[in-house]
C-alpha cells in the first residue's frame, strides 16, 4: 500500500513568515580558504543561489583569500567555472551572474602574516563604501584546521573582529582532532569571540530532513507518545556512501569514519532523533535539549570498547564490472593505514525516555549504495496473534518500522502488517509512504544555503555550540583510544558490501540484525 501525502495549506503563515522569509541584513562574508574544495562546491555555489533567489540582501559582497596569488577578475573566472559545475537542480544564468560577480574580491594572503590581515581590513573598508554592507561581517574558516585558533587570535589583534556592525565567525568541521584539542581550541577561540559570535557548523543540521526530524516529532501529536523505551526496541542510524576517499586519502587517513562522521554528523542527528521536546522553539531552547541529550549518553568504559564499536577499512574489490582500489592503495595513504573507513557504535542514552534501549550508528565508505536514513523498530505486539501465519521470523515478529530517509529519496515511510486478500488470515508487511519530491514538489534549498542564511540572519538553532562539541567528544573519545592503540587486521570488508561481519555480530548479541536499507 502506498499513500500520497499532499501538504495542507500553511496553517500558520506568521510562523512560516519567521525563519523562511527572514530578512537577511546587508554584510561581507570573508571566506578564508577560498580556493579550497569547500568554497568550490559549496560556498560559492550557494551564496549564487541565495542571491539569484534574492534571499539575501543584494547589498552584500564576498572577499575569498587563501594563499594564491589571483587578481579580483581571476577569482570571479574561477568562481564562475565552480558556480557553473558545482550548482544543484538550478540553472546557471548569466545575467545574474555579471550581477553576483560583481560582489566577488580576493585577498590573498598567508593565515599567519601580520600584513594579511591589513589587506583585508582595508578591503572590507572598501566595500563597506562600494557594497554598503553596513559594517557586518561573516568570517567563514575553511581553512586547514591547525590554522583555526592562529587566524581567530590575529583577527582580534587587528580588530578585526569588531567594528561597526557585527562580526560573526563559522568554522568549520573538523572542531578538534579530539576531545582536549577541541577545548583547547574553544578556549583560544574565547580569548577573542565571545560565544554568541561562534558559529560551528555541521551540515547535516542544515538539512531539510533533518530538520523535519523535529517538525515530526513536535509538530504532531500521535507520535511523540510512543518515543520512548515503552515502545521502541532499537534505532539504527545509518550514512552509507558509495564512494571512497575521492582525493581526501591524507585528511582521511588521520581522521577516520568515527571522527569524521560519528562524532559530529551523526552523534548531532541522533540528539535530534532523542532529544526532549523544548519549550520554545528557539535557538537557547533547541541547543539545551540538544546538549542535555548528549550528555546523557553513556561513556563507554575501555574494556567494553571491543563489545559495543566496530572499526572497519575496506579493501580491493570489483565492483559491477569494476576493479575499485582498496583504501590502502589510494593516493597518499600509507599502505599499513590502520584508518576506519567503517565504524559502527552502540550507544546507550542513560535517560529515563531511553534507557536500555540501543541506538546504534554506522558509517562507511565504499558501501553498496550512497543512504542515509533513521530506522526506528517499534517493540513486537504483547501477542502474535498472526505470528503462525507469517513467514520471515524476526523481521515480522516486529512488523512496525519507522524510516526517516534523510538522502537521497527524502522521505518518511511506516511499515505495518496488514490481512493479504484471500481466505485464511495471512498477513504481510506494508508501508505507508510520505515522499518529499512528489508533496512538496519544489526544490529544497542545500544544507549550506540554510546555514549560511542562518548566520547572516544571526540564528545559531543549526549550529552547534561548545558544550554540544564537548559532549559529542567524550562519547567517542574512549572509542577512539581503544582503536589508537589497537592493531587491526586490516582490511576486513571488501568496497562494495555492507561493512565487517563483527558489525552483524555487534547487534546480534542483542538480538538485533541491521537492516538492508
Ligand atoms: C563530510 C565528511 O563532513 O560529510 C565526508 O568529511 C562525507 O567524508 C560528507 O563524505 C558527507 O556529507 P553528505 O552531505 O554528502 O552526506
């Protein structure tokens, strides 16, 4: 059975009217890093985009700087060959564009020379006169990360970071290599910016879907009271990608799947699947829940480590007809890489909504196919009534699923058993299914066009804060000790399949199977 959601009329357009058609103030936004990857694919293309769907004020300019020499007019050249590659389900138009461009100016500059950050300030005063942005200023770091605290410590001493209007700064992921880096650099950053000024992002609460996790669950009242360990056997969060390391095998290799995924895209989206609802939908209110839910998951002990995380690393394989290198042979990847490519967590929220009650986290690269989704696995009926009739064993013992598909077929689907025509009561799953493309029919912005709106708005709900990092930390840091001082017997799944068979074993020592998704 397939059921096609319409959306109703909007029944509050004064709440839309707030965070939708928000008005975006005039300002710079100075993107270190500028002919970086990120700014690339995703700054760039996205700030085109608010400004061709005129959802920031025309009166704005960017200044790019990074270390390659590049006059304004070279910049805006290489911005446009980006903008024009990199844009999602939108049309590139050349008009607008002569118009945007003419926002665009370059600094360039090495993060650690004095004169650096001269030359910026002169050009902010610049197009302070030119663009009139009104004195505001967006710093966006994306930059290699050593440089974060170096660059934020020279803003300050150039004051940079205060002025006539306000001055904001996004940093960018990764916060930290681990816990006491990422509050080193929280201290350092505190020397200069105050907290309501910090903008750490992580994109996947920038996401549509993600977001809609808590228009589900709060803006409905069926669901919310069946949220909990009375009714909820496990969660199973999973981001499959499909691709591997794609040029990134140096960053990579120092990072990991846990550190790169777990720790903050996945741990943020399971606070957001299991936090307490909050009393105002507000950015104080939404991080608190956040924050509060993190805190509460348990620490996993060392010795424990083996029984509730797995690390995985893929190896050669053909795939469909295709040879795919194993991650030890990528470019600039040690051949004895000990780096997880896979990763997979059990943790426990030691709560009174949650206790017992598993959520379990993987992540991987070179998976079967690019998903990432919530399954939620509601508890079996008090009584199989029907469980005779049915074929599938532990599937259809707990026919009820729910799937918060985050990417890429947005959507929301519920599975429930349901009589098969004929004589005799056979029963078999069904779903119930709510697609976004087919409701709302519309394009949905990308997770940096939100995010990048928010901060010119001065909303930080999206953004993360420094007790949130700091508790996303501790809950993978014994993780990542175990693993630092373990030797693994690398690789142990080949590209292409669903991760290591200790992963299957993981989950069915509590009587659980991860699901194909
Ligand atoms: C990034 C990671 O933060 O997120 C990448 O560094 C990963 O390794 C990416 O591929 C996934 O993001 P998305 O939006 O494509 O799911």
């Amino acid at each position: 059975m397939s059921v096609l959601v319409q959306p109703l009329p909007d029944v509050n357009p004064l709440q839309d009217s707030l965070r939708f058609a928000r008005r975006v103030p005039p300002c710079a936004i100075v993107i270190f890093g500028a002919s970086g990857d990120l700014s690339k694919r995703k700054l760039l293309p996205s700030l085109y985009r608010l400004f061709y769907e005129r959802r920031i004020s025309q009166n704005f300019a960017v200044i790019g700087s990074s270390r390659t020499a590049m006059s304004d007019e070279q910049f805006r050249e290489r911005m446009r060959e980006s903008v024009s590659k990199f844009l999602e389900d939108a049309p590139f138009d050349e008009d607008v564009w002569k118009s945007f461009a003419q926002c665009l100016f370059y600094v360039a500059g090495d993060l650690s020379e004095e004169a650096s950050y001269e030359r910026l300030k002169s050009k902010l005063d610049e197009v302070e006169k030119s663009h009139q942005t009104g004195g505001n200023v967006l710093f966006y770091l994306s930059t290699q990360p050593s440089y974060y605290a170096e660059a934020i410590r020279k803003l300050g001493a150039h004051q940079l970071h205060k002025g006539n209007g306000w001055r904001r700064v996004i940093i960018e992921k990764p916060f930290g290599h681990d816990l006491a880096s990422a509050r080193k650099l929280n201290e350092e950053i505190h020397q200069v910016l105050v907290e309501s000024d910090v903008y750490r992002i992580d994109h996947y609460l920038g996401k549509e879907t993600v977001q809609n996790i808590l228009a589900f669950r709060f803006g409905n009242g069926i669901f919310e009271p069946l949220w909990n360990r009375r009714y909820v056997d496990n969660v199973q969060i999973t981001a499959a990608e499909s691709i591997g390391v794609e040029g990134r095998g140096g960053y990579y290799q120092e990072a990991g799947a846990l550190r790169d995924m777990i720790q903050n895209h996945l741990s943020q989206v399971m606070a957001t699947i299991a936090m307490e609802p909050p009393t105002v939908f507000d950015a104080a209110n939404v991080r608190d829940e956040r924050a509060k839910l993190l805190r509460a998951v348990r620490v996993v002990k060392p010795d424990d480590v083996a029984k509730y995380a797995v690390a995985g690393q893929y190896g050669p394989a053909n795939v469909g007809g295709q040879d795919i290198l194993g991650f030890r042979q990528e470019p600039s990847v040690d051949p004895n890489a000990q780096t997880d490519t896979y990763a997979a967590v059990t943790f426990f929220i030691d709560n009174w909504r949650w206790a017992d009650v598993p959520f379990y986290i993987r992540t991987g690269k070179r998976m079967p196919k690019r998903v990432t989704d919530i399954a939620i696995q509601f508890n079996a009926p008090p009584l199989g009534l029907f469980s005779q009739e049915t074929k599938g064993g532990l599937r259809e013992a707990r026919p009820n699923l729910l799937v918060l598909r985050i990417q890429p077929e947005e959507g929301i689907s519920l599975r429930f058993l349901s009589k098969s025509p004929g004589s005799g009561m056979r029963v078999r799953p069904v779903s119930m299914d709510f697609n976004y493309g087919s409701s709302f029919g519309e394009r949905t912005p990308t997770a940096y066009e939100t995010l990048l709106v928010d901060a010119m708005a001065g909303d930080p709900t999206l953004y993360t804060r420094q007790d949130m990092v700091d508790a996303s930390w501790q809950i993978v840091q014994p993780i990542l000790d175990v693993w630092g001082n373990s030797k693994f017997d690398f690789p142990n799944y080949p590209a292409g399949t669903w991760g290591p068979k200790a992963s299957d074993e993981m989950l069915a020592r509590q009587g659980h199977v991860w699901r194909v998704p």
